[in-house]
C-alpha cells in the first residue's frame, strides 16, 4: 500500500485510507508521535556546540552537567569527536572550554586536576593532529574554515592570559600559537570581522555560527532570535548574539534555558521541518502504512515558502530541505508547486543555497526526486522547464559518480547514504541506458563493500548505513538477481539484531559537527526491515509504481 495520491482526511489524518489506521506498525506509530510530541525535533548532543556554550555561559542552568559530560566524551588518546579529520573541531572546542572553565574557577563535578589533565591531554592531541603534515585533512563541515582559526586563537589567548596557569598548563605559556592545517588561514575570519566592525550586515547563513566572531555578536547588526528565541537555530550562536544572562532578549535566554536544560547540546535546534521532511518521505517511498496527523502536514506545507524550507527557525532556506518537503507533501497526497526550487537552479546543477562553496550529491538527488516525482504526477501544471531539469540533474548525478560506483557527498560522512539517495532518484526518474549503468555499478559496489556479517559502514559496520544501503540495493529494482536478494536478505537479518540499537555507532551527519538525527535514522532502519511485499521486500513492479 503507497500513501502517494490517497491521502485521508479521515479522523484527521492523512496518508492512510480510512479504517486502516489498524495497519500502520508501532514503530511507525511511535515515529510519527514523537515527531508530533517534540516541535524542535530530535538530534544528539555535539561536543562543540557544549564546549561553546561552557565558554560563552557559564550562567546558564546546566553548566556543571554540561562540565562532567565533556569529560566524559573524552577519548583515550586525548581527543574528542569522531574518527579522523572529524576530531579536530570538537577537540579545540572541548580544550578552549576547559581552559575558560579553569581561568573563571568554574565550580562543577570535578576537581581542579581532573579538569587540568583532560585539557593538557586535549592540548597535546590537537597539538599532534594539527602539526602533522601527514594528518587526515579536514572534512568539509560548515564554517571549519571559520572556527578552527576563531578556536586556536582564543586557546592561544587563555594559554597567555597574565593569571597563573594552572599547573599542569604552564609550560604551554609562551609556547608558539597551535598551526593551522595546510591550506586553512584566518582569511574568512579576518573578512567578517571586518564586515561586522563596519556595521555591516551578518550574513544569513552566518548567523548559524555566528560565535566564530567573539564580542562582535553581541547583538550583530541585523541578528534577532527568531522561533523559540533562536539565532541561527544554534545554541553557541544564540549565547553569542546575547552576551549574558542580564542582557535584554528574554526569548534568547528562554531558548538557551529549554534547550540547556539536559546538560549537552545539540549543534542545531529546532529541526522539525528537517526531521518531518525526511522521516515521512522515507516511510512514504518504502510504502509503510502510516496515519500522519493532518497538523503535522499543515505544519510541513506552510514551511514552504517563495524561496522553499529551511531545515528550521533562523536558517536560510536551502534546496536539499525544500526538495525533501517537496517530495513528503507530494506523496503525503498535498502537493505543492516546486517553482521555488528554480531559485537554487544554476543551469548545471542545483545548489544547496546561493553562493554555496561545493556542491551536493545529496541535494541534487533530493531535487530529482521532487521534479521527477512532479513530472510524472504533476498533470497540466507541469512548468515545461521540469523535464529539461530533471535530465539535467540526472546527467550531473551520473557523471560524478566515483570510479568505483559509489557516490560521497558534503552533508553526510558516509558514501552509503550519498549512494542510497543517488540510486533511488536516478532509479526512479533515470531509467535511460546511462542511468541504469549508473545504478547497476552502485549495485556492484554495494554488493562488494557488505561486511561479513552482513552490515555496511564506512568505519564499522551500523545500523544507519546498513539500512541505506538495504534500500539502495532493493530501490535499484534488481531484486531478482539472486545475488542482490541474497545480500538484502543478509543485510536485513543483521538489521534485525542491530535494531534496538540503531543510535549506536558513529555519528555521521555533517554540522559544525557530526551530529545524528535520532529519528531519521530509526526511520530508515523501520523501512529497510519493511518488506514491500510484506516479506521480501522487493520492489514492486511498473505498474505498481506509485
């Protein structure tokens, strides 16, 4: 059963015909209620949006929580944050936090030596990392290449301050600043101080890291808190922009104080729009009964707007956000015309937002999703320009595929996710003889990166990037290959035992850090187990396509 083109109003719901509310699984069930429930969305905790909010306020309830989780996140060789080239921004933040804890005399859950030694074991890793030739590069995560200079400098002005240091710290005094990797200077830095001390304006999609500027945010020209009390739907950039717990702005300090009200925080907050887009389009296109609250899909199309959706409050609309809500409304039944993706048209591509440094796999997959899918069941309205886009996106697609069949891409640190998104558009809306070759050669990457016991992962094997590619391989219609039927079936047997555990593993989605979207991912995991044909889960047929 799809939910495309039959949506119910019935009991106030949509997606599922009336009376068979009884067919949607609890673990839809429950997705979809928690959705409802939380209205800032659900995301894990980042060790540089904690170790910022230590820095910048120290008055804001939690503050000793937020000191003994750090410590906790630290790893056995000094670091914190994922595998590589990903540590390096968690690990500066989490050592400039424990010095400002140190220099203030912050009391909290641990002891003056302990705070001391984790920082010094931090400053030696980063240290290390940092002056290594041979070190991972960084990873493309939004504004490194503003806050790795903006942290390395204030670490080397706490190092310096004229208090004593700690012991333990001082014979980091004097010592030269921490280098900056190759090809990373404070150019940017230097630029945007320099906008924001003429008076100019904050950048829209600066606001997000608007901490990176130190005293300039405090109130930056053209900055509010948008939402719950928002700026840039960040908690550092949130601190940033008030300055302190007396300032004016009690939205801010309110905002700070709900999403501070655990200890850690996450990088981004509030993410409904985001999580609602991909929950349900995910569900959706698997063709799980679901009864999806009609708020919920109202809340969704009116974050549609002339220039599409942003991820949340204080985001700047982006084509990836707007082509995945394009896409869930559409098959939820409530379509929506997708002329505000033209904004982010460059005539080769299609960018995340104007002005993008790169380009996206993923964005690009999710807006041949919401053309193609409009092409085919748009009718009359049809801007004649969709088709034209949607050969032309594919064809991109197609010619940046790696060597090897797989596709990586900006916003997720796993090739299984990038892969996944790219397969199932080109196998949808690409079915030429270029297109099925470009699917076929992700198969056959697929098939040879499966992990004995029947996983997939970049680092290790996971429940995330298992399901991924469980979907990819059954969306690329070659499920009567025996070959392919016999890895799905592996992949989904080890699923099943990694289910309850599907947040476990390493975190994978890009931000200033790695985060995890908690409910994305239970609901690709729910749609990798979900069998289309209630068992096997192999794709339907062409005339059951929805």
């Amino acid at each position: 059963m799809t939910t495309d083109g039959r949506a119910s109003a019935h009991r106030g719901r949509v997606g599922v015909p009336p009376g068979d509310e009884v067919g949607a699984t609890d673990p839809v069930r429950d997705l979809i209620a928690s959705m409802a429930r939380d209205p800032s969305g659900q995301t894990s905790p980042s060790v540089y949006e904690t170790g910022r909010l230590l820095s910048l306020a120290p008055w804001l309830p939690g503050h000793d929580l937020r000191i003994g989780w750090l410590l906790t996140q630290q790893r056995a060789d000094g670091g914190w944050g994922g595998p590589e080239g990903y540590a390096v921004v968690p690990s500066l933040s989490a050592v400039e936090a424990l010095l400002a804890v140190l220099g203030r005399g912050d009391p909290g859950p641990a002891t003056a030596a302990d705070l001391t030694g984790a920082a010094e074991r931090g400053l030696r890793f980063v240290a290390a990392r940092l002056g290594d030739p041979g070190a991972p590069e960084l990873p493309d995560l939004p504004a490194t290449d503003l806050i790795v200079p903006a942290l390395v400098e204030s670490i080397d002005g706490r190092l310096n301050d004229p208090e004593p240091s700690p012991a333990g710290l001082a014979a980091w005094r004097g010592r030269p600043r921490l280098p900056l990797p190759p090809g990373l200077g404070s150019g940017r830095l230097d630029r945007v101080r320099g906008l924001l001390a003429a008076g100019g304006p904050v950048p829209e999609k600066l606001a997000h890291a608007l901490e990176v500027v130190g005293g300039q945010a405090r109130r930056a020209t053209g900055v509010s808190p948008v939402g719950p009390g928002a700026v840039g739907a960040s908690p550092a950039a949130t601190a940033a922009w008030l300055g302190g717990p007396d300032e004016p702005g009690g939205s801010a300090v309110d905002y700070l104080r709900y999403v501070g009200r655990g200890g850690a925080v996450p990088c981004a907050s509030p993410i409904a729009v985001f999580e609602r887009a991909w929950v349900l389009s995910i569900l959706a296109r698997a063709g799980m009964p679901m009864a999806v609250p009609a708020a919920l899909v109202a809340e969704l199309r009116a974050a549609v707007g002339p220039a599409g959706a942003a991820t949340g409050p204080g985001l700047p609309a982006d084509a990836d956000t707007t082509s995945v809500t394009l896409y869930a409304l559409a098959r939820l039944g409530r379509p929506v015309d997708p002329s505000s993706l033209w904004t982010y048209d460059t005539g080769a591509h299609f960018c995340t937002w104007p002005g993008e440094d790169g380009t996206s796999i993923t964005t690009n997959a999710h807006v041949l999703d919401a053309l193609g899918h409009h092409l085919t069941h748009g009718g009359r309205s049809v801007d004649a320009r969709v088709a034209g886009a949607v050969e032309r996106v594919a064809g991109w697609l197609i010619a940046r595929q790696e060597a090897d069949g797989r596709w990586c891409d900006r916003w997720h640190a796993s090739p299984y996710y990038a892969t996944y998104c790219a397969v199932l558009a080109l196998g949808d809306h690409a079915r030429d003889a270029a297109g099925r070759a470009a699917v076929g050669r992700a198969v056959d990457w697929l098939l040879t990166a499966q992990r004995p016991d029947g996983s997939w992962g970049r680092w290790t094997g996971t429940a995330e990037e298992t399901a991924y590619s469980v979907l990819a391989l059954v969306g690329a219609g070659m499920s009567v290959d025996a070959e392919v039927a016999a890895a799905v079936a592996r992949g989904r047997h080890r699923l099943s035992e990694m289910d309850e555990n599907a947040d476990d593993g390493p975190l994978l989605w890009h931000d200033k850090d790695l985060y995890r979207p908690g409910l994305i991912v239970r609901s690709a995991v729910c749609a990798a187990l979900w069998g289309g044909d209630g068992t096997t889960g192999a794709r339907r047929g062409p005339d059951d396509r929805p």
